[in-house]
C-alpha cells in the first residue's frame, strides 16, 4: 500500500489513506504523517481498528503522550496491554469521551468552539479521537483554522492584538457545555495567553482565544474587552475557515491544538457515541 493525503476542504484537514497503523509504523511513514498535520492541521486516517496501544503509539509519533490531566471531570485511564513479544505495556493518558461507557466524559449535547487546555500554562500540542461507536447522525466536530481567521483581520484590527492577553478559565454548567457559570468559582483553572500566538514549527500567527473559555483581555476595560472578544469570536467562526468531520466508527483523526478552534454538534442522546481520546503535550504560547 502507498500512503495518499487527500484535502478535504479549503480552510483546513487531510485523508490519510494507504496505512494500516495496527502494524508498526515506519520512519518515513511517521515524517509523512508530521507533515501533513503541519499543511493541514488535522487530519484522518479512516478504517482503523485500534486497541488502546495502538492509539497511544500512533500519538507519540507526533511528541510525548500527557499521561496526566488536572481537572476532576476529566480523569484520564490507564491500562496494560501485552506487546508481540510478550512484555506487559502501560497505556497513560486516556479518555473515553462517551455517553454510556464507565468513566465517559463530555457525554452529551452541542460544544461552543474552544481550544484544549487553554486554561493551562502549557496546552496540548495535538488532540487525537479516535472513533468507535457512532450516532446516526449529528455529533459531528466543528473545527476552526485560526491562522486563517488572523491573516484576514484588518491590520488595524491585527495592531491591537499586540501584546495583549485573555484570560481562559475552564468552568461550565456539567448539564449545557455552552453555557458558562457566572459568576466563576474562584477555584475554576485558568491562565492568561496571547490573543494572538506564534506556531513553533511553521512560525505562522493564529488566534488564540475562543468563545467557550476565554472570558476577557487582561487590562482592558471591561466593556472594550467585551466587543473585542465578541468580534474576534464572530470572525474566527465564520464558515469560509470551517471544516465539519462526521465520525464514521474507524476515523482516526489528529488535530493540531495550537491554530485550529473546535466545536460539537448536538445529537440524540438516545443515540451512542464513544471515541477514545489522547492528548501530546505541548508548549507555553508566545
């Protein structure tokens, strides 16, 4: 088989077809797949039938798995795998974001666009589902290309991004992922981030705030602060830098959390849904 990538939209994403990632995977596959999440920051390796080892492995060729996570509601598993030759193998960092499995997250219902662990000094690099039960319909993911959403701001408009921060705080009603607790516990994680952040392979700006968590631009007056963030928001979800993925049981997807945004669609809670999640750690944004 020969390794092919196929766009999928203009904004933003890649298919990966021609690899079966249950066998080990090669250099030059590993470089090949680097790259294309580099062009295209996301991207979907369809028809896979993955174990939880298998998942881990195809992360790490994209950096180091984060094995821990350090909000309650989203405890990650570990789990033992034996190895081809025998030797017992730890699997760290897990999640099953699901609706009915045993320690399942995020069950349910719409998700405002975000960006993973932007609430964090330093969040993921990357962001891997990999799909095993899927609902009929809806449950789609939203994703945003936010280097886009920046080079078409008005330069004015870019200007005032500079050396400006916002403040992320992770705090939501468990019940409704769009609706945030006002006013915030005082315990809720957060950290403050440029609005606008430099990527560290490709260099390229992106945005980097989102609707979901970012609550305001630290040292501006509250009601500027309020508009900005509302115009920016408004811009960066504009569809022309939008792709939306249905889930087919098999995808295996990667996104690259540093310049994309991404968001749920709402669907039939009666309806299963589980996809297996690991995260690669990353870096304080600049």
């Amino acid at each position: 088989m020969v390794l092919s990538v196929r766009r999928l939209s203009e904004p933003l994403g890649a298919e990966i077809t021609g690899i079966d990632l249950r066998q080990p995977i090669s250099d030059a596959i590993k470089a090949a797949l680097q790259q294309a999440l580099l062009d295209h920051h996301f991207i979907v390796v369809p028809g896979q039938a993955l174990n939880d080892l298998q998942h881990m492995r195809f992360c790490e060729v994209f950096g180091e798995i984060q094995s821990e996570r350090t909000v309650p509601s989203l405890s990650s598993i570990s789990t033992k795998w034996s190895t081809s030759d025998n030797q017992s193998e730890e699997v760290v960092g897990m999640m099953q974001v699901s609706n009915f499995v045993e320690d399942g997250i995020l069950p349910n219902g719409e998700m405002w666009f975000h960006s993973d662990q932007c609430y964090f000094d330093t969040p993921c690099k990357c962001t891997s589902l990999h799909s095993i039960v899927a609902p009929k319909s809806g449950g789609h993911t939203r994703f945003s290309n936010c280097i886009k959403a920046y080079e078409t701001l008005p330069e004015e408009t870019q200007r005032r991004l500079d050396g400006r921060t916002g403040m992320n705080i992770y705090d939501y009603h468990s019940e409704n992922m769009c609706t945030l607790k006002t006013p915030h516990s005082p315990n809720a994680p957060r950290y403050s981030h440029p609005l606008a952040r430099f990527h560290p392979e490709t260099g390229n700006r992106s945005l980097y705030l989102n609707r979901f968590m970012t609550d305001h631009v630290v040292d501006m007056d509250p009601d500027e602060s309020r508009n900005l963030l509302d115009e920016l928001f408004d811009h960066m979800e504009q569809e022309e830098f939008i792709y939306e993925h249905p889930w087919k049981v098999g995808d295996l997807a990667i996104w690259d959390n540093r310049c994309l945004l991404h968001a749920r669609t709402d669907f039939d809670p009666s309806e299963k849904r589980q996809l297996r999640r690991f995260a690669v750690v990353g870096e304080r944004p600049i």
